[in-house]
C-alpha cells in the first residue's frame, strides 16, 4: 500500500521534478558502470587485481545488475514500483559506501555485488516510471530521448569524472560521491513519486537465479580462458554450465505461471530486434572503454585524469548529438537514426582498431571517438523507444527490465569475450607497451564487428518489420506519478 505521503495514484503534478528524479536516480547507475573504467590502473596497484581479474571490477557490478533485472522490474509490478524504487536506491547508496571503503579486492568485489542487486530494483523502475507518468506523444518521446541520452551521455561523463576524482583524490571518491546523491533523491522520491497500482502474483525466483548464474559462468568461462586457456577444465565447465542454465532459464519462462521474463515480449520483431542491437551495440562499447583506457594510460603515459580528459571529444560531441534527438527522430523517424546511429559507430571504431605503441593520440584516439561519440549519441534513445515499443500495460515493468538487461548483460558478456580475444593477440616483439597495443587493437577489431552485427539486427529486424503486426504504443489517460505540467525536453 502507498504511504501516508503518497499522492493519490494517477494524478500528476510536478513532471519536471519527476523526471528530474527518474533521471538523476539513472544516471548514478551508469555513472558507476564507467566512473571506474579511468580508475583501473591505480585499483590494480592498491588492490592487487591480475589484469585478466581486473575486468570483474566491471563484471561484478553489471551481471549481477543485469541477472536481477527482470526480478526487480516484477517486484515493481507487484508491490509497488516507487516502493521498489525507494528499496534500490537505499541499497546502492550504501553499497556505494562499501565500495569506496573497500580495504581488499575482496571487499571491493562484494561491494560491487551489492550495487548490483540496489541497481536491478532501481533501473527498472526508474524506466516504468516514466513509461507510466507521461502520455504517448511528443511528451513520452521528449522524456525516453532524455533517458536515452543518460545511457549514452552518462557512461561518458563517468569516463572523465573518474579520471578528474583519481587525478585529484582517489578513485575511492567515484563511489563516495554517490552518498550525497542518493540521500537527497531518497528525499525527492519520497516526496513527489507517486505509488503505482500493485498487481497480485508472484516472484519468479528460479528464473532470476538461472539467468543470472548462467550469465555468469559464461563470462567466467571467457575470462577464465584469457589466463588459463580453452584447454582447461574448469573453462569449459563454466561455459557449458552457462549454456545450459540458460536453456533451463528459458524452459523455466516458458512454464512459469508469471515468469520474469514474458516471451510474449519477443513477438515483437521491433522490440526483440532493439534487444538483440543493444546487446551487442553494449558488448562492444564496454569494451572500448575498458581497452581504451589503458591504452591511454600505459602505452601513452597518460594519468587517470589525462585519459579522463581525453575521452572529452566523445563526451562533448556525444552531449551535443543528443540533445538534438528528438528533433532529429521528428525528421527522419526511430528507425532511421538508430541505423545511422550505429553505421557512424561501427566506423569510428574500426578506425580507433588500428591503434599501435606509435600511434598518435590526435588522429588514432581523438577523431575515431568523435566519431563512436555521434554514432551512440544518435543511437541510444531510439534504441531505447524500440525496446518498449508497443508494449502493453502490464508488461510495462518486464520490457523495461529487458532493456536494461540487454544494456548491462551485453555490456559483461562482450567484455568478458573481448577480454578472451585480446589474450590470443600474442607477444609483440617491440616490448611491453607494443603487445597491450596489439592487445587492445585485437579487441577494439572484434568489437567493429559486434557493432557490425547490431546494425544488421536493426536492418533485418527493425526496419524490415511489418507495420500491420505491429501493435501502437498504449495511451494512458490514468497516469501513475506525480506531477503536473510538460517536461522541458532534456538530453
């Protein structure tokens, strides 16, 4: 049941503060998918990470986030989504304490587990939320385009931040400065979120831990095989658990009474066509940041607050793009931008793929990500407007879950397996920095082709579906939030 400081559900007021709130609340969660990316190097020197271990630094926080993502966006649906919105940011605001006092890789880990789990019950709901407070319309479009641009824009900010707070402070503060954020949407959610309708039912608990487990292993198993190859035992065994718990999670949907995850949601060639692109468009941009960054930072001697900066050239541009969305979707439609989108990506990072130990940092780093920095500005918020196309009321909670789940699964799962790749690059003979150069070119290669791969998904699936089997995005006259007059559009 809503609280006593509850509105009554339905009525709007303050629409800006409402999505001001949705947006603030998301941006802290991608903020610290990519706060840390600048940061690695000086968390392997005080913690002791390998440098196959230390992509669990990111894995840890986002398959956990991704596995559970789908159990929180129904949680939402039943007891309430400001409820389960209000539980997550709780949970990863301290969380984020014990990240950024984490004495230990071992500590850090769990801290990250725990973010993991406050995330997968705040991302949902922040995207049902919105979904549910703002008509379909130039309204709905101007606050998705502006959720979009969080994604992309956020991971990019986070990039810079972490290297200016690592420059300046510590890496330590990324997390820290979480607290005061949190606290005071705590206080905001509180006060102008509304409570939604509960619809009776049940947690599909079996479903979030196959799903999560599987994914799991199966990043284990590539991650595993960067030091200790295919040939060993338990590499294989991860993977071949991670195949079939995920064929168990899919069998379990399909019985379950009131699964986590509807397959209803895939008849929709659109929608599972914006799954499927974001999947890979994440596997690959993960894994630019990852790889980029040391670049940077051991091949170009650049410190943690150089490389943040050097990734400006993509933030700005990114930023720019961005805000232009929605009038750019108006011109030339979703499914339109979102190839371009995606086509600009693809060459921006083929281009940054030829990186060696001589390359310079003006035409071999900054142009390509001018490029990669247009490409995901154009591409998330239709991206994001494709994943929820159509859906129905009571599926509003799963579909958005499944965003997120392609956003952040995609993003360990392609990490993890560029991270595989990376290790069969071998041993240049110009020396250490020579070899993380062919390393990280090796990776950045795979990931042009995962960017490659998203486009056709959005060609073949998206562009190409039948507009008659097609339902329209439901109107909802009886709105869920707060507040009360048109949000200005934003990024």
């Amino acid at each position: 049941m809503p609280g006593r400081d509850d509105h009554p559900v339905g009525v709007r007021s303050h629409p800006t503060a409402v999505l001001a709130i949705i947006l603030v609340s998301y941006l802290m969660i991608v903020l610290d998918i990519s706060v840390v990316i600048t940061a690695l190097p000086r968390i392997r020197e005080d913690l002791g990470f390998s440098t196959a271990g230390l992509s669990w630094v990111q894995s840890a926080y986002t398959l956990v986030f991704g596995g559970l993502l789908l159990l929180g966006a129904r949680a939402g649906d039943i007891i309430g989504r400001r409820r389960v919105f209000i539980l997550g940011l709780v949970l990863f605001t301290l969380a984020s304490l014990v990240v950024g006092a984490a004495p230990s890789a071992v500590w850090l880990l769990a801290g990250r587990v725990l973010q993991g789990v406050g995330a997968a019950a705040l991302a949902p709901s922040t995207l049902a939320l919105l979904t549910a407070s703002f008509p379909d319309g130039p309204e709905r479009t101007r606050a998705v385009a502006a959720y979009g641009a969080v994604a992309g824009v956020g991971a990019s900010v986070g990039l810079v931040l972490g290297g200016v707070l690592t420059g300046f402070l510590s890496w330590r503060y990324g997390f820290f400065i979480n607290l005061p954020i949190g606290a005071a949407m705590l206080v905001a959610a509180r006060r102008y979120l509304t409570e939604t309708e509960h619809n009776p039912g049940r947690l599909d608990v079996f479903g979030a831990l196959t799903s999560t487990l599987g994914m799991t292993a199966l990043v284990y198993g590539f991650v595993r095989s960067a030091e200790a190859g295919w040939s060993d035992g338990l590499t294989v065994a991860a993977v071949i658990s991670g195949a079939v718990l995920a064929v168990v999670f899919v069998l379990n949907e399909w019985r379950a009474r009131q699964p986590i995850m509807p397959l209803r949601l895939f008849a929709s060639r659109e929608r599972s066509g914006a799954y499927l692109a974001r999947l890979l468009f994440l596997g690959a941009m993960v894994g630019y940041f990852f790889f980029t960054t040391q670049f940077l930072q051991q091949v170009l001697g650049y410190t943690p607050l150089q490389a943040g900066l050097a990734f400006l050239p993509m933030t700005l541009v990114n930023f720019v793009v961005a805000l232009a969305v929605p009038r750019l979707t108006r011109r030339f439609g979703n499914t339109t931008l979102l190839a371009a989108g995606i086509a600009v990506t693809v060459l921006g990072m083929a281009w940054l793929s030829r990186l060696d130990a001589g390359s310079p940092y003006l035409t071999a780093v900054a142009l390509p990500m001018v490029l990669i920095g247009v490409g995901q500005g154009m591409a998330f918020g239709p991206l994001t407007a494709a994943g929820i196309a159509g859906v129905a009321p009571n599926d509003a909670g799963a579909a958005s879950g499944l965003v997120n789940v392609a956003h952040q699964l995609g993003g360990s799962l392609g990490l993890g397996i560029l991270v595989a790749v990376a290790s069969t690059a071998g041993t240049d003979p110009g020396g250490a920095d020579a070899t993380l150069a062919r390393h990280v070119a090796t990776a950045l290669t795979v990931g042009s082709v995962l960017l490659a791969l998203a486009l056709a998904a959005v060609l073949t699936l998206i562009a190409r579906r039948t507009p008659a089997l097609e339902p329209s995005l439901p109107q909802q006259p009886q709105l869920t939030l707060t507040t009360a007059s048109t949000p200005d559009a934003q990024t």
